[in-house]
C-alpha cells in the first residue's frame, strides 16, 4: 500500500478494524474470494455489502490503486480461513486474552497481519499465512516461531508445494526419493526458500529442514484446521 492511499493514511482506523476481523470474521464463508477478480471484489454489490469490504471501502482510495484491491482481497481469503476456527471464547483461549487485553501485544499482531498482507502477490500465500495464524491461535506453535514461518513464507516459491506434498507422503524422508524420482529444480527452489538444504557443494543429498517441515504441516498442508 502506497503512503498516498486511504489505508496508509487511516492507518489507525485499519487497525482497528483487523482486529476486530479477528475476534469476529464476518466473511461469507460460501463466496470463493481466491477465484474472483479485483473488479468484483470492489464493485460487486453483494460483495460491496460485507462488513469487511464496506469498512475497508470507507477508508480506501481503491478507485484506480489495483495493490490496494488485492490487499482488500488477501483480507477477504485470509478472515474466511479464520472462520474455520474452532470456536473458543477469549478467556479460555490465551491468545484471544492477550490480544483483547494488552494493547501492545494487539497492536503487534495487527502490525504483522498488514505488512504481510500487503505483501503477498499470490493470494495463496494469504490463506498460507491465515492456517498459521490459526495454528499460533490454537497454541500450536508460538509467537516467535509463528514470526519465523511466516518470514520463510515469503520466500516461499509455490511451485516448490508439489515436493512438499510428495515429501510429507514420506514422512519427509527424503532419502526415499530415488533418484529417478527427483525434481532439482522444486528442490533449488526449496534450499533457495531457506527451508531445505544440502550438506556440501559436491554432493546431490538434500534435506528438508524442520522448519520446512513444519510450514508444509501448519500452513500448506490442506488438513491443517479445516
């Protein structure tokens, strides 16, 4: 988002209304956001009439800003997958208990949801990135180690999943790979990502490292919260 838009000028006010997204996801959870186009998005009346869309509308200058409407759609793909939570009131979930009473620590979050939003080009990495939000809300992992994946997450290249996919159906070991089976090109787009690795220069191994592993189990893995 350009500092000349609506969103970086109501910065504040879009805060508020991200965390308020998180604590009650309005979306329509029968609307397939991530095969919409940006044109529909916006000027869909249905959709104009969200919560979500209409909030984010009044603040926005989405006219002609075509980074804009894809953060608008990111926000859509991402608050649907928080709809498949499982239901938890705030005091007995101690992430919803900080994140409504200590400001700094919600302010933090929120911070982080935007920037990362924004960034994303590819939808997918959105919803990626909402499962392991889901995973950090159901204490699975921390906010540390959330941060960290989420960091990996942008230097994912998605056309890397497919190996993740076929290496989690070997329960990631990747000494079962024969060598016929390979594909080193998904595998440099792995090591490239920060994810996997080899052991040295002159050697064809290749490993995929916890961290990876543990991207594909929260985040890309289509059972992970759903």
């Amino acid at each position: 988002m350009s500092e000349d838009t609506g969103f970086a000028s109501n910065y504040k006010l879009l805060t508020v209304i991200i965390a308020e997204e998180i604590l009650n996801p309005s979306v329509d959870q029968t609307f397939d956001y991530q095969s919409t186009d940006l044109d529909t998005l916006i000027f869909d009346e249905k959709l104009r009439n969200s919560i979500l869309v209409e909030r984010l509308l009044e603040i926005g200058n989405i006219g002609i800003n075509i980074h804009d409407r894809l953060f608008i759609k990111n926000m859509l793909i991402f608050s649907k997958e928080l709809k498949n939570l499982p239901s938890i009131a705030s005091d007995e979930n101690e992430f919803y208990s900080e994140f409504e009473n200590h400001s700094s620590f919600r302010n933090l979050v929120v911070d982080h949801i935007i920037i990362n939003i924004n960034s994303y080009l590819d939808v997918e990495k959105a919803k990626i990135y909402a499962r392991l939000f889901k995973a950090l809300v159901c204490a699975k992992i921390d906010w540390e180690y959330f941060k960290h994946l989420t960091a990996c997450l942008i230097f994912l290249n998605l056309h890397s999943i497919p190996l993740l996919e076929r290496l989690a159906q070997l329960e990631f070991h990747t000494t079962n790979l024969s060598e016929e089976s390979r594909d080193y090109e998904k595998e440099a787009l792995l090591v490239a990502g920060g994810i996997a690795y080899t052991t040295n220069p002159w050697s064809s191994d290749f490993f995929l490292s916890e961290t990876g592993k543990d991207l594909y189990v929260f985040g890309i893995s289509k059972t992970s919260y759903n």
